[in-house]
C-alpha cells in the first residue's frame, strides 16, 4: 500500500511539475473558466471538438499543486475520446472522490485526495470546467466550485 501511494504521489508530481497540455488550442471552438475560491485555483480550459470526438484540449492558469496535476491528468485522460466517453471518465472521478469506487487508469492516482474534503474541489475543478465546456452553458460567468453540484 505503502508503494502505491509512492506511486501515486509521483504521478500527481509530474503532472504538476510537467503538465500536459498546457496551452492554448488553435481552432478551440468549446471553452470555459474555472474558479475554485476557497483554495485560490483558476483554470481556462479549450477544446476543439469534431463531430462527438474531443481532438484537442488545453489549459491554462494558476492553482495548487493538485488542481494543476489535476488538470494535466484530465486532458491527458479525455483526449481523443468521445464526449459520451468523457461525461462517463467525469463521473468516474467525482464518484471516487465522493468516497465510491476508484477511477480507471491514471486518474487512481488520485482516490487519495477524498481524505482531504478541502481538497476534492481543487481535484474536481478542471472536470467540472470539462463538462461546462462540453455543454457550451458558459456564459459570462466562470462556474465556481461553490455553484457546483458536489
Ligand atoms: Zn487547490
């Protein structure tokens, strides 16, 4: 157990120390803003989406440490996949963050965040900042972990 959390931290340090994706999409035509006021994170997120396929997506902001692997990890995890595929990853994670079985591949990395509640919606922000994107709702305003549903 004791190496699988080592494991897992590595992972999460990566993706923070060397994000993927972490740029801005040519041709983005899905876009949204996230904001997690009580630790400070801001994410801008793109997507260029075809047909129901996501070729492409980027991020761009500042935050903590688990809010940017987060982030890396996610666009990492949902590129290429359909947007059906995507929304059925989002669930995935929030429902093993909620305490409820772990999420595929990489995003295991971290089930250990849902020990630390303050820390779940940094870990959730890019996925909600996802879904928003994908279902073009955002207006002026950036969603905020505040408004959304966990
Ligand atoms: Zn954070």
């Amino acid at each position: 157990m004791t190496d699988l959390s080592e494991l897992y931290q590595q992972v999460i340090l990566d993706h923070n120390r060397n994000p993927r994706n972490f740029r801005k999409v040519p041709g983005a035509n899905r876009q949204a803003e996230g904001y997690n006021p009580l630790c400070g994170d801001r994410i801008s997120l793109q997507v260029r989406v075809e047909g129901d396929v996501i070729r492409e997506l980027g991020f761009q902001g500042s935050g903590c440490a688990i809010s940017k692997a987060a982030a890396s990890l996610m666009t990492a995890a949902v590129e290429g996949k359909t947007t059906d595929e995507a929304n059925a990853l989002f669930r995935a994670f929030h429902d093993m963050l909620a305490g409820g079985a772990t999420a595929p591949g990489k995003l295991a990395a971290f089930a250990g965040v849902k020990a630390f509640p303050a820390r779940v919606k940094c870990a959730n922000l890019s996925w909600h900042a996802l879904r928003a994107a994908l279902e073009n709702t955002v207006a002026a305003q950036p969603i905020t972990t505040e408004s959304a549903s966990d």
